[in-house]
C-alpha cells in the first residue's frame, strides 16, 4: 500500500482568499449560495480533477484594515478578525503547497468609516500580494503564482449606509490595482471589465448567480493561462 500511495498524484491546490464575494453570500437573504453556484464552485468544475480550489471567504473581510463593527461574525470581541492581512499567513501556511493564490478583496475597504482611498485599498492589496511572495508556499518552497481580482462597481449604496460614496470610489479601483500589478510583478483580473459581471441592486455590494458563473468560467481561464 505504501508503494502504491508514492504513485499518487495530488491535485494541484488553488487557495482564493477573499470576502463575502468568495464565501458566497446571497445579497439580501445573507445566505450562502450552494457550491455549484459559487464562483470557486464554478471555478473548479472548469478546471477539474487536476485541481483542488480552497475556498477562504470571510464576509466582511478587509485588507489590511481592524473593524471593530464586524457584529455580523459573534462573538464579535477580536477587531481583527476582518483584517486580511492579520489572517493570511496562518491560513497560507495551513494550505501550502499551492500552485496559485486568489486575492480578491477590497469592496469592504469602501466602507465609509474606513476612510481610504481608491489608492490606499489597492496598495492594501499589495501588500498581501508581498506577504504571499515572501511566505514560499508553493511546491519545494516556491513562490507561487498570484492573481488579484478588482471587485466590480458597487451599485447602490442605499442598503448598507456605510457604503457612501462607495459607488465613485470603486469605479477608481481597476486602474490602481493595475498599478499594484505591475509593481507587484502578479496577474490581474477586473472582474468590472467581464460582460454581464454585476453586484446586486438588491444591496449593490454582491455578486448576482449569473455573476458567480461568468467570473468563476473567467477566472478558471485565467489560471489555466498563468499555469500553463
């Protein structure tokens, strides 16, 4: 048995490290859309066998910022459970080896009690992109490779009060998360810049069914591509 085990291949895993948008929230019901709904659902149904996605959403998840308002994940008493960058090590390194790293957070950094700019949420964002390169979680202790996806635009900021302003704010993030790409030496995708890829009028912030499927079939493309 344990000559025959060394033979197995393991699936080549994939870690998306995100918010609400990637756990899969429904925008007004606060439900979890089922896996084959989920972008990463949809995701690893493209990619198949060969690839094993880890899904690591947390709703209300930031990326660099403590929010001590986050009630919606009791018992609420540790501000930084919602800060992507106090978290990302940990969970890394308990999924390591990964071929690819998904960064996709930023829309809860709109939140106006935050006080950011389009700017300082894209260099959020890179500074998890460095924390991921610097950790050697990749196969052999590789750095592997990583993709950052721009949140589309906010479209209502009527349910959450806290988004104000959001809806200008996010229509700046594509090109400054460009940027961080560049500097950064990783991929990008703009999930705003994908035909039919819209949040929810409901309460502007997640993502449609039909969203899901079209990034989750965007995304899958995108990684075959990088790790070709």
């Amino acid at each position: 048995m344990n000559r025959m085990a060394s033979f197995i291949v393991e699936p080549r895993q994939i870690l998306c490290y995100g918010d609400s948008n990637t756990w899969g929230l429904e925008a007004g019901t606060f439900a979890r859309f089922k896996h084959n709904i989920r972008w990463t659902g949809v995701a690893a149904s493209v990619l198949g066998p060969d690839y094993k996605v880890l899904e690591e959403g947390l709703s209300g998840r930031t990326t660099v910022w403590d929010d001590p308002l986050c009630s919606w994940l009791p018992p609420n008493d540790d501000p930084a459970v919602c800060n992507g960058r106090k978290s990302l090590m940990p969970i890394i390194h308990s999924a390591k080896p990964v071929v690819a790293v998904i960064i996709y957070l930023g829309a809860n950094d709109l939140k106006k009690r935050f006080s950011v700019t389009p700017a300082d949420i894209a260099n959020g964002v890179g500074i998890l992109v460095e924390k991921v390169q610097q950790a050697h979680s990749g196969p052999g202790d590789s750095q592997p490779a990583i993709l950052i996806v721009c949140p589309p635009p906010c479209t209502s900021e009527e349910f959450f009060p806290d988004l104000e302003g959001a809806m200008n704010k996010s229509l700046q993030l594509p090109a400054h998360f460009d940027r961080v790409a560049k500097e950064k030496g990783c991929d990008v995708l703009d999930a705003g810049s994908i035909s039919g890829v819209t949040c929810s009028e409901v309460d502007g912030l997640h993502l449609t069914p039909e969203s899901h499927n079209l990034l989750g079939n965007a995304i899958a493309a995108k990684l075959q591509e990088m790790l070709e």
